[in-house]
C-alpha cells in the first residue's frame, strides 16, 4: 500500500465526516468506489481544537481496509507519535509545518519507518514556508480550510497558495488540498496545480458516497 506516483488526480476521503460508529462500512463502501487513499485525521485538542483518533482506531481499520492510509497528524509534536501510527498502519503521514521545526529529520524518519512522509501548511502560512521541507516529502498539503473540522467553507486566498506551492515543489511530489473541497472548488484546485482532493461532508453527507465521488471526479475532467 504506497501513495500513487505524481500524475493522477485522486479523490480522497476524509473519514472525519463519516459515521464514527461504523467506520469498517464507511471505508468499505468508497473502497468499492475505486478509491485509492483514505484521509485520516488525527487531532489532540492541542495544536487544533477538537480531538479525533489515535493510533489503536488506526491498527483496528487496518485490518479491515486495503486503502492506503493519508494520516493528518493535527498534532503538537509529531516527531513524538510518527513511529506509533506508522507502526499501527499508516502508509503516510502528514504533519505540520508549524509544528516541527526539525521537519528534515522528521521526513527521514517517514521513510525510514517505510512510510511516505508530507508537510502541511495552515491557511495563514506562506507558501514559501515549504521551500526547503517540499521537495524532500511525497506530498504536500494546503490546507483551504482552518483545521478541526469538518464541513466548513472553502478558503479561496489559501487554496491559491497551491500555485506557489506547485511551483516550489515541481511534478514529482503531490499536492494535496483538504477543507471544502465539493463538486465546485474540485475544479478550480486541480486548475491551480493540486492533484490530490481530500473530502470529507461532500462525500460522507451523502446518501450515496460512491456517486458523490464519482460526481467529483467528473466535475474535474
Ligand atoms: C479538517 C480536516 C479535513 C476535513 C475536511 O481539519 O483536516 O480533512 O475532514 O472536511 P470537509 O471536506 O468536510 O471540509
Ligand atoms: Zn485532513
């Protein structure tokens, strides 16, 4: 289970608006939509305000899913947690810039653990903040909303961040963009570069996910 190379446009759900009771059928039925990546988000109340999963919700999923696991640790000190969640099935984690200033020891050991290894950058951090930490990581993450929460309003002035950051980093590391992404801002990121587009409400608000996926990816074609 490996992120996909750079070059496709993957829809990738994020499972934090899906029912937490049965998270199992949740991952089963858009696995049966084809996808490849399943978003995780991981909160500690700390570095966002609210609080989410941890690596034992991780290793339970991971023996009911072949979907490569995208882990976004909203955390305080990722550096502390990285060796845990990958040891409970995480094929990627994300962490966030602003929370780790030694990112470059902390991306080698991503990829020592055998993971794939992304920065993240909040809506108010400059895109230039990943000038040194992108082209070591697999992907890269913008954020288009502030991070927490599920379902709220698309950050049109972050999402545009893409661009620079598309320019930094190249077309060899994927650009992933997370916080309301739907049918309509789908389009307009994939315009500006991204390639991976994490969706939460537009999917799982859904009665049926698998055309809710569908209608995204038509919707970027
Ligand atoms: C927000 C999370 C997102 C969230 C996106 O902090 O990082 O992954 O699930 O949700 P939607 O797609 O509903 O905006
Ligand atoms: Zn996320």
């Amino acid at each position: 289970m490996r992120l996909p190379q750079a070059g496709t446009i993957e829809v990738v759900p994020s499972i934090l608006s899906a029912d937490f009771a049965n998270l199992a059928d949740e991952i089963a039925q858009v696995e049966s939509a084809g996808v490849k990546v399943v978003h995780l988000d991981v909160m500690d109340g700390h570095f966002v305000p609210n609080i989410t999963i941890g690596p034992p919700v991780v290793e339970k999923l991971r023996k009911y899913s072949r979907l490569v696991f995208d882990c976004h640790l909203m955390i305080s000190e990722p550096a502390l947690y990285a060796e845990r969640f990958i040891e409970s099935g995480a094929n990627h984690l994300t962490f966030h810039i602003e929370a780790e200033k030694n990112f470059g020891k902390l991306i080698d050991k991503i990829h020592s653990l055998g993971a794939t290894a992304g920065v993240c950058l909040n809506p108010d951090t400059p895109a230039e903040s990943v000038k040194d930490a992108g082209p070591l990581c697999d992907m890269v993450l913008v954020m288009t909303v502030h991070p927490g929460f599920g379902a709220q309003k698309f950050m049109t002035e972050a999402a545009k961040k893409v661009i620079k950051v598309r320019e930094i980093i190249g077309p060899s590391v994927r650009v992933e963009v997370d916080g309301g992404i739907n049918v309509q801002t789908a389009p307009v990121v994939v315009s500006y570069g991204a390639d991976t587009l994490v969706a939460g409400n537009a999917i799982f608000s859904k009665p049926d996910r698998i055309k809710a996926i569908e209608a995204i990816r038509t919707a970027c074609r």
